[in-house]
C-alpha cells in the first residue's frame, strides 16, 4: 500500500523521470517584472516533496535583486573566451548542427533555447539573429555569461537539502560572524534589532509605535463559517483539513503540537517552517522556530540541546542588541561605557558577549560598588531599551548592595495606558515606574539569574492590553469590546475565547487556563467536551497528545486512535468532532459491559444482551473487565493481575484485612459474591458503575464509603476519600514534604510525571503507577480483522506476494560544514561567482529576497487540493494558474502555475504569490485560479479552459498571509450568465465556480474588466495568452501546452531521456521548469516509471451477469482501514471480468456491489475474504448466491427492521447462529460471520467514497472511480 502510495504522489507530483543530473535555468530576462515592483531572474525551481503528508510544494530559486533595476554583471565583453566558456553565435551553432536539445542539455537557459529555436525555424541569411552570441559554459560554469557555479553536481533539490542539512552541526557563534539574518522592513519599527515578520501579530508590542499590533484585533474577533476549522490565531482553513497530518494553519494549531517540530525549521526550506508564526509572546528566530523570551535570555546560550537556542543566532543577536545599545539623549540614558560594562559585568551578562569580558569582570567584581558610584548616575535605565514588549523596562540605582546576588532592578517602568492593573508610584525620565518591591508577589525580592527575571516579568505584564483589545471602560469592568473576546481577570486585557483551555498561558495569572471556566457555554468550534465535565470544554487537537487535559483524563482516555495519513476514515471523523461517538457506535462496543449510550427509550447499548458472551476477542485484554467476575481479563499479556500473580486465573487485589502484606492475588470465586474484599473495590465493580453509570472514571470506591472517585486521583496527596484512603493506604510510601505537583512519586522514592500514570506503560520499577487503572472503564477500540473467518476463495487460489515497502528515495550526502557556503545567503543557496569568489551570488526562496536574501517578502501562500475525480479520462494534464490581483487597477501582481496529473484523491499543491514591493498600504488584493486540462493522448495539444475560483484575502495587513482550499473539478462547470449583469465586450460573462458572481472571461488577446484592452500576445498557437496590465509594463503570461516552454512557449520541449517509462508506456514532457515528464502506463502497470504490475482480481459470475458493477475494497492491512471503489462496465455477452486495482496488493475484504433496478437495496457480494497478514497480487474468485449480502430488511421481521438500532442490533447474531448467511448490511455497517458462527460488524461507508469531505456528483446521482 505503501509504496502505491509513494507511486501515486510521485506521479501527481510532475517530478517525473528527470534526466539525470540536468539543471534547467529559467527566466534570463533580467527585466522582466514577473511580480510589479520585483525583479527576479536566473531561476532554478525546486519541487519539495514530503511523501509522508501528500504535499507538493513548488519553490522558485531567484537573483532577486533589491532594486527594480537588476544587478549587472562586471563590463565582460561577449567576445572574451576564457577557461570556462567560449562564445558562439546562432550561426555558428548551426553551421556545427547544434541542435536545441543539445543546447538544453548543455545548460542554456530556457529563453536562449526558445531564441535559439525560433532563429532555427525561421532561418534567414539575412537575420540579426545570426549575430547573436551565446556564452557556451564549460568546466561546471552557467548562467548567461558563465556567471554561476554550484561546488557540487547533483541536482539542485539535493543540493538544496545537503544545504540545510549541513546546517545542523552549526554554532550560532560563528554563523552571527556570518550573517546579522533576515529582516522585514514594510513597517517603520525602530529598534535595535530588526523586525522579524512573525512579531506582526505575535501578541506583544515590539514597535515602539505599537505598529505591529495595530490591526490584530481584527483576527482575534473573527469567527469562521461552519464548514471551517477556526485557528487560534483567527485564519480559517476548510474543517475536512484538520487533523490530516498537514499543517494548514499558520499557528500550526490545526494539528497535534508534537507534529510541528519547529526547533528543526533551520534546516527546513518548507512552507511549513517560512510561513509559520510563534504562538503569543514568544521570540522569534526568525526561521519558524520559536522561543520563551526568557530562554532567549539564558545564560547558557550554547548548550547542546537544539531545542533552546536559534541555530542561526538571532536570539544572541538579539540581546546583544539589547545590552550594547546606548540610545538616549538625556543624562539618564547616557551611560559611559565604563558604567555599562560594570553592569554587564555585576548581571553575570558577560557570557552573551564574544569578547574576553568574562575575564575582566571577574578582576572588578571585587570593587564593584565603588566602580558605580564612580562611573554611573545616581539612577539610569539599563538596558537603555525596553527589555520587553517595548515598553517595559529596568531603572538600577548606585545605592543598589545587592549586585552580585540580585540581578533584579530597583524599579520597573511601563506604559500605563496598557497596564492599568498596575500602580504606579513615580515618574522617572516622564515614564510610569513602580519600585520593585511593590510587584512582590508575585515577583520575588531577588533573582539570581536574569532569565529568570525575564521570564516572571514576561507572566506578569501578561497583564496589559493590546491595542483595541481592552475592557470598555476600566479595570474594574468586565465588558470586552466585542463578544467573542474573553476578560482576563483583574486586567483590561481581552482575548478571543478560543484561547482558553489551550495550554498557552496569555492572560495574568493564567486566568484563560483556569479549569473552573465554564468554556462549554461559549459553544466553541471543534471542541471535545470532557467526559465528566459540563463545563470543561477542550480543543479536539488536544484528544491523544499525551497531555491530560481533562480533569478526569477523558482526553486521553479517548477510545479511538485516528491515523490521518488516511483522511476516509470513521476513526477520523470522530477524532475531528465530525461525527459523534453515539452517532456512529462501534460493534463492539453493543452488548461489551460497559455503558456507552441511551437513547429516548432508554434502551442502551446493554440492555437486553442476556445471550451475547462478555469474552469475545474484541473485550479480550482490553484492560477493562467486560465480564463481570473479569474473565475476559485472565490469561492477559503485561496486564497488572498477570505481573503480579503467579497463576494466570488470578487478580490482583489489596486485601482490605491484610493490606500489610501489599499486593495478593485473590480467586474468582471471590469476585463478584457481593461481599468487598479489597481496597478501591476492584473485586466488586459494579457498585460503582451502577452508582455512577455515566462517568467510566470514577470506579474506585472509597474506604466504608458509598463515594467512588477516579483512579487518576489516588496518590496526588490530596485525601478525596472520607477516610484517606486513597492516599494512606494506597500509597503508603508518600509524605506530605514528598508530593511534587505534577509528578507521581513511585515506591522508591523516583518521580515520573503525572501524565505518565494510567498510560498503560510501567514506568515505576515496581509497576504502581499502573495500579488501579484497570478500574476505568474506557479502553481503545479494537478494529475489525478478518482472521477469525472462512477463506473465500479457496486459499489454492491465491497468489501470495511479500508485502511492498517504501525504499528511501533520498539519502544526503556528507558535505563540509562551510559557513559561508551555508549561511551567507541566510535561507538561500550560494552559488560560486566567476568574479568575486569571496561573495558570490544568492538564489532566493520567494520568501527572501536581496544581495543576500536578506529581506523578507511579503507574500501569500496557497495551498490547496485539486480534486478532477469526475474526469473519468486518466490521460489528463491539468493546469491551475494563481493570480494575485489588484482590485483596484485589475493588474495581475503576480502568478505562478503548476501542472497537475491524476484522477484520484490528490496531494495539496503549494505554491507562492509575492506582493508589490513596496506593497502600498490602501491596496487591496483577490486570488483567481483559472484551472485549464489538455489531453496527453493524441493530436489535440490545445489548452481548453475549465473555470475559474475567487478568493477574498482576509487580514490583507499581514506580511505573510496563507489560503488553504480545496477545488473539484467537473466534467461542465462553466456556467454563463446573464450579460445584462455585466459588460463584457470582448469576452463573456461567466459565474465563478466558488462563489456564483459573475466576471468577464476576456478572448484571447484582450484584458481588463470588461475585455476592452487590446494585448499584444505572441504565445504560440495552442498555448493560452493572458494579459496583465493592457500596456508594455509587463509581458502578457503564456501558458505552454505541454511539449512547449519559453516565454512564448515556442520552444519544443523533450523531458523525456528514451528509458524512462517501462513495459510500453508513453512518456509525455510536462513541465521544463523541473525537467518532468509523465508516463501514460498500460492498465496493468503503475509506479512513476510503470515499473509496478498492478494487482488484479478475474471474476466469474455464477449469477446472471450485470451490465455494470462496483468492486468496493475495504484494506484491513493497515491501522487506518481504507475504503475504495472501482466502477467496471461489462460489455455484452462477456461472462467475466478482470479488474486492474490500483494498489499493487489485493485487499483482504472486498465486495462486488450490482445494480439492479428491481431491487431497492443494491446487492453486496462477498468475493474475497482473506487473512490481512496474506499478501496477494492475483487472485480468481466467483460471484455465488450463497456469498449474497442481503440488507438486514431481508433477514427479519418487520417489527425488528423497525425498531430503532439500540433493539434491532441485538437481533443479529441470530443469522450467523442459524447459518442463513455469510454477510449482511444496515444503514452503517458491513456485518460477517466467523467460524465460530459469531456475528462481527464494522462500520462501512455505502456511499460512495469521496476525497476530503468533496461531493463530486450533481442532480442527485452518485461517483466512483473507473478502472
């Protein structure tokens, strides 16, 4: 399945059957404005895969000079030959029958081959062309006048990858020697250090014009439309998008915190890591990684853990900085440098320093005193910036004794406008200021580090407000300005009310993480309700990440796993929130013990389930007693009772009379008489779930006591029992002095954290963090396996195969860490220059640009999912266009495209639109895709046009701004309209796919919002001409059929090498940029090259043959069990089949579904059934009538086919035990028979399976995939 997978993505990816090690040099045109205001030339574009996620990300590699007016190479004339190049003209080059793919393959760029070409085809002895002169680049050497060369010769990706991977082993000590980093300068933010892009919006003032929070509050009221995941930043992304192993949101709070790993964002080009913003308050790297303010403070700098420190030093700049700067004009301000030095030395700040400082402190710390009296003023600010937030800062006094223990200041100033929780008690230098001592508590009288300092003062000013994001009136008032914000308490401050009970600390005194906040009255977007809780209200990202965050640890405690590398999954939809747990009861979970639902007849999944048996292999060392007396729990594997008991028959039990002697084992015939022997009742367990039936936690009853509590509140040194015993007889090992918060103190006096306790591992040497878990009665829910059946077909009919794994594709190769190879271009690749081999040149990511891509560019991300399902034709090559335009002026900003193969469930496509720089401030700015198909097959090489999408651009302020969408595209979705709505005098009037309002699709030639500008296009003929401005300022965009390329597409371009595409395949050149090429495979074959056989199912009909069936394929192989269709039509009088599948392995389960207009239901076939740990490529089967499916309908009465699911179900062993049927259905599940005549059901999706939550078909009919 797997190595289907990698297959498939590659295929999607265009990043196809490259040749060799061939680096294909685009856009020369150093003139040419792709983006207004940007030049960007000389490019190399990289493709980055991430096979794991399904995302295809496309990142152009640039010159982008600073100016508009591009660099220029040294006054090097044309007719200079060297070691490295030598100079031909057009004619020469032809008079030697250098041929255009000789050109191409030589490393000429992609505009000398289309001028080349069109000299060629348009020979002329007279022409001027003759004289053009081409630099022919030898030794290693490209560009237009051999300008370039990378010290390596592999491809550029991999040359990209051993880059950032090299840059791991670096020391930010020595990379600051290297590079000051990047900067994003569309603000005016004066201040010592530059301004990254992510402190924009990033929940702290770090502007002393407060510029760069001045327009957040608008994303912190936003609420998103149903159909949409809310980030915690404000975004909205679609609600099929969360939780899918993608990070959609900036935040990256759409997914599991531990997925992002943003402390390796130094060594990752991604979008991921570019376009990711810190969470509240936190510092910036500069990279995607974020830090603590007061961890980019420590002291210890350089330890060895990369997780507290930026690799690429900024946070060393950053208080360098902070601790140098002697800004100020007045006395107060205007330290010498003597009286600096004394501080930084007296602060212990010397270690921040790459000087010899240390050593010269340690000779003055003895007269240090006298050395500020001497040399400072009787008071001064230091540093002479705001240490935090840009407006907090630290006054020191000469009388201050205490420097060598107490790094702490006498007095803290602060803006009093946004902190009017605090006192002020006077006015130093015209600033707010209160003595020190008037902030204890919560601070301390001394700090002995300065981190640490930073760190409480940092949790304290929490306390102040954002611009626009206070109390309507005063502290004393409640009243936010909106209401979707939270008050934090005793503050003015407001926040949105999706920040509370999210484990980020963003009011004072963490007010927004209080568990006693009624978060589920405020009915919050995807959210899971604690189970005990009615007011415990928790984000559903939350549920399985190894933190408890309920109360009573419901959230891990959850009884599905989702695998969301599999979007189509029932597992899934719960995890998201999208279906409810009782809304889609597992099988196993009816007629198990334990109460899971009731419904308004209060019938629950228990009642009447006398003749089911408790001990089935789903309650089977589940770790919860399912069987009253706990049967189902003997004979268990590293269960507890097994550990400690010598015989399997036994459980563990603290006999209540010899709770001396600790743990015994107590026999069966003890449990359950009625009668309670042990402590926490655990030989007697209905007591409590009778008394408490819906909280599956509290199930350990106390001591003489009715009370039953969890088991997660024994030993947490807190007596929640009557008579203590939940503490003092449980854990007799604790002492009040020996409880630690948040840790579990074991037997032997180690510790482990408390979240570890329950979590069905040991982690204690003698096991008790384990002990009494057993008594919860929540426990994951076992899948469906087909192990336990009949094999259909007969076994001799199968054709195993070993199952397929992925191979790596990329293995780096070692290269010597160089820092200025490495990080002289910051987040660029440095390309050797002919000229100066001390500088060299920069290609940038669209996101930087510069010498030295030095700068940030502001810039939108898209990333959407292209679904062409009902483009039941495989030999499709679609091509999506992005356009940023101004709404103002109608100009096309920027574009960027890509070329999409495939027709199944298809990988997010990433792609970057850079804004006007400067971008102007009024403007604003929509996103259209155009989506455009060309057949692979045949002579018709025209682009035919397939629709359009709009897209607002919210938060328009943001330096870096993403879209997240997915499109479908259908057989017919362009849709005219009515022209009296809107003029289009060169074109037609359509509706936008998205949204239904109506624009001008111009004809070719023509531009602007009514098609009454002419362009002058020169794109070759079968290409798609589409102007930007109507005048000479930017060339109009060509759009290439594929087998072209060049500005004008006139350039006839061959990806493909002759060996490439396997067993008679046809390979097709899609895109030059990557050098791709596609191969059309026969049906039998798959894999990039079509180098997989395809596994195939032949069937016979034993039954009258239809004229169209669905092979519905259910793969038990994996955790996430996948459901898939094939459509197959069988031709007139042909009595069998021969199905090609997708994958290169037959699912274990599968189904033949007929259409049959006399029957209401549509009948199911069993045609394979098979061990999942059996893997086959071949197999023959049979659609027999005894393998017939009926609907359950057809099984019983009519008073059980009506009654509702909580009855009827407990009716379906009957058919298994009588032996009517192999298989059966409902309304949500599949249901089989296994050997022992047992009835096993499994949720299954008898609609037709459909690609992230996308609807495909119209007019009520329904899709599937063709084979």
């Amino acid at each position: 399945m797997y190595l289907y997978l990698f297959s498939i993505l590659l295929s999607l990816l265009h990043l196809l059957a490259a040749n060799g090690y061939l680096r294909i040099l685009q856009h020369a045109d150093r003139k040419e404005q792709r983006v207004v205001g940007r030049v960007q030339y000389d490019c190399f574009y990289m493709v980055n895969t991430n096979v794991r996620q399904g995302e295809n990300e496309v990142i152009p590699y640039c010159i982008r000079p600073l100016e508009v007016i591009p660099h220029t190479v040294p006054n090097v004339s044309l007719t200079e030959e060297s070691s490295i190049r030598s100079i031909r003209t057009f004619a020469q080059l032809r008079q030697q029958n250098v041929t255009v793919k000789d050109l191409f393959h030589d490393g000429a760029s992609v505009d000398i081959c289309e001028q080349y070409e069109m000299y060629l085809s348009s020979f002329d002895v007279n022409s001027t062309l003759n004289k053009t002169k081409l630099c022919y680049c030898l030794e290693g050497w490209f560009g237009s006048n051999c300008e370039y060369k990378f010290n390596s010769d592999e491809k550029f990706e991999t040359i990209v990858k051993e880059r950032f991977e090299a840059k791991t082993e670096s020391d930010p000590r020595k990379v600051v020697k290297v590079t000051e980093g990047t900067c994003y300068t569309g603000l005016t933010c004066d201040r010592q250090t530059c301004l990254d892009w992510r402190e924009v919006c990033d929940g702290k003032i770090d502007c002393p014009n407060a510029v760069d929070e001045e327009h957040c509050w608008q994303m912190e009221i936003n609420e998103c439309n149903d159909d949409e995941y809310r980030c915690t930043n404000g975004q909205c992304i679609p609600l099929f998008f969360f939780y899918d192993k993608n990070i959609d949101c900036q935040d990256a709070t759409d997914e599991v915190n531990h997925i992002f790993k943003r402390h390796e964002c130094f060594m990752d080009p991604s979008s991921e890591c570019e376009d990711a913003t810190c969470p509240w308050g936190q510092f910036s790297c500069g990279d995607g990684f974020c830090r603590e303010i007061s961890l980019a403070l420590r002291k210890d700098i350089y330890a060895d853990d990369r997780k507290s420190f930026c690799a690429n030093g900024r946070d060393i700049l950053f208080t360098r900085n902070m601790f140098e700067s002697d800004e100020g004009t007045d006395q107060i301000n205007d330290l010498s440098d003597d009286c600096r030095i004394s501080v930084i030395c007296a602060l212990k700040l010397y270690a921040y320093f790459d000087t010899d400082l240390h050593e010269e402190c340690e000779t003055v710390r003895y007269y240090i005193d006298k050395l500020f009296q001497e040399k400072c003023p009787l008071r001064f600010f230091f540093p002479s910036v705001p240490v935090l937030f840009n407006h907090v800062r630290f006054v020191y006094t000469t009388n201050k004794t205490d420097w060598l223990v107490n790094v702490a200041p006498d007095y803290i100033c602060f803006n009093e406008q946004l902190c009017q929780s605090f006192d002020s008690t006077t006015m130093i230098n015209g600033t707010t200021c209160a003595e020190f001592r008037d902030f204890s508590p919560p601070l301390y009288v001394r700090y002995k580090y300065w981190y640490n300092l930073i760190n409480d003062i940092q949790n304290m000013f929490k306390a102040c407000s954002l611009p626009k994001l206070n109390t309507t009136t005063s502290i004393t008032s409640s009243v936010c300005a909106h209401p979707s914000l939270f008050h934090c308490n005793n503050t003015t401050k407001c926040i949105s009310k999706h920040r509370l009970l999210d484990n980020s600390i963003d009011c004072y005194q963490s007010s927004d993480e209080q568990q006693q906040i009624d978060t589920c009255t405020y009915k919050l977007s995807n959210r899971f309700q604690c189970t005990t809780s009615t007011t415990q209200c928790i984000p559903r990202r939350m549920l399985r990440d190894g933190g408890y965050d309920c109360q009573d640890a419901s959230d891990e405690h959850f009884p599905i796993r989702c695998n969301p590398n599999f979007f189509v999954s029932p597992r899934c939809d719960n995890v998201r929130g999208t279906t409810k747990l009782n809304d889609t009861l597992y099988f196993s979970q009816i007629c198990n013990g334990i109460v899971e639902t009731t419904n308004s007849d209060d019938d629950t999944d228990e009642s009447n389930c006398e003749q089911w048996p408790c001990r089935t292999r789903y309650t089977m060392c589940d770790n919860v007693w399912n069987c009253k007396n706990g049967s189902d729990e003997l004979y268990c594997e590293d269960s507890y009772s097994t550990l400690v008991c010598d015989e399997f028959k036994s459980h563990y039990c603290l006999i209540i009379d010899k709770l001396e002697d600790g743990v015994q084992c107590l026999e069966p015939q003890y449990i359950n008489e009625g009668a309670m022997n042990c402590i926490g009742s655990t030989d007697e367990r209905q007591f409590c779930r009778n008394a408490y039936p819906d909280n599956p936690y509290q199930r350990y009853r106390c001591l003489n006591s009715s009370l039953c509590i969890s088991p997660m509140q024994l030993c947490d040194c807190v007596e929640d029992c009557p008579f203590g015993d939940d503490e003092r007889l449980v854990c007799p090992w604790l002492a009040n002095d020996s409880c630690k918060k948040g840790q579990f103190l074991c037997n032997n006096s180690g510790s482990i954290p408390y979240n570890y306790r329950c979590d069905n591992d040991y982690d204690c040497e003698e096991r008790e963090d384990e002990l009494f878990c057993d008594l919860i009665d929540a426990s994951e829910i076992k899948l469906f396996t087909p192990d336990n059946f009949v094999h259909f077909p007969l076994i001799t009919s199968i054709v195993a195969k070993e199952k397929l794994t992925i191979q790596k594709q990329y293995t780096p190769t070692e290269i010597e860490l160089d820092y200025h190879t490495l990080w002289y271009c910051n987040r660029g690749i440095f390309v050797q220059s002919f000229y100066d081999n001390n500088t060299g040149y920069c290609l940038c990511p669209p996101a930087y640009y510069g010498d030295r891509c030095e700068y940030q560019s502001e810039h939108i991300t898209i990333k959407v999912t292209v679904s062409t399902i009902t483009l039941l034709e495989k030999d499709y090559i679609v091509l999506l266009l992005f356009l940023l335009i101004d709404s103002t002026s109608d100009i096309i900003v920027s574009y960027e495209y890509i070329y999409h193969v495939g027709d199944t469930c298809d990988p997010k496509y990433i792609v970057y639109l850079l804004y006007p720089n400067p971008k102007p401030i009024h403007s604003n700015y929509f996103i259209k895709l155009e989506a455009y198909t060309q057949t692979m097959i045949g002579n018709n090489n025209h682009i035919q046009y397939k629709g359009s999408w709009y897209f607002d651009i919210p938060f328009q302020f943001l330096p870096v701004n993403r879209l997240v969408t997915a499109i479908e595209l259908l057989y017919d979705i362009i849709v005219s309209c009515d022209s009296n709505n809107i003029t289009c005098i060169n074109g037609h009037c359509l509706l936008y796919v998205n949204t239904g309002t109506p624009f001008c699709h111009c004809d070719e030639g023509w531009f602007g919002k009514s098609c009454n500008i002419k362009e002058s296009c020169e794109c070759r003929r079968g290409s798609v001409c589409i102007g930007r401005s109507g005048n000479n300022d930017f060339k109009p965009i060509c759009l290439c059929s594929f087998g072209n390329a060049g500005q004008s597409c006139k350039l006839t371009y061959d990806g493909c090498g002759g060996d490439e595409c396997l067993h008679g395949a046809t390979c097709v050149s899609v895109d030059s940029r990557m050098n791709s090429s596609v191969c059309i495979c026969p049906e039998e074959f798959t894999g990039t090259s079509c180098e997989h056989e395809k596994a195939k199912i032949h069937i016979d009909f034993g039954i009258p043959v239809p004229s169209m069936v669905l092979l519905r394929l259910f793969d038990t192989t994996y955790e996430h069990q996948v459901y898939s269709t094939l459509f197959k039509r069988i031709p007139l009088y042909q009595n069998n089949i021969l199905i090609h599948l997708s994958t290169s392995y037959i699912p274990p389960v599968n189904f033949l579904q007929i259409f049959n207009e006399d029957n209401p239901y549509e009948p199911y076939y069993l045609i394979t059934l098979f061990d999942d740990k059996m893997f086959t490529s071949q197999l023959s089967t049979t659609v027999v009538p005894s393998n017939r499916c009926p609907h359950f309908s057809e099984l019983f009465n009519r008073t059980v086919s009506s009654d509702t699911y909580l009855r009827r179900v407990k009716y379906y062993q009957l058919p298994c035990e009588q032996k009517h049927v192999r298989c059966f259905y409902d309304e949500n599940s599949m249901c089989l028979c296994n050997k022992d005549n047992y009835v096993e059901c499994f949720p299954y999706k008898h609609e037709l399976v459909q690609c992230k939550g996308i609807s495909y078909c119209q007019n009520g009919t329904s899709c599937s995939t063709t084979t």
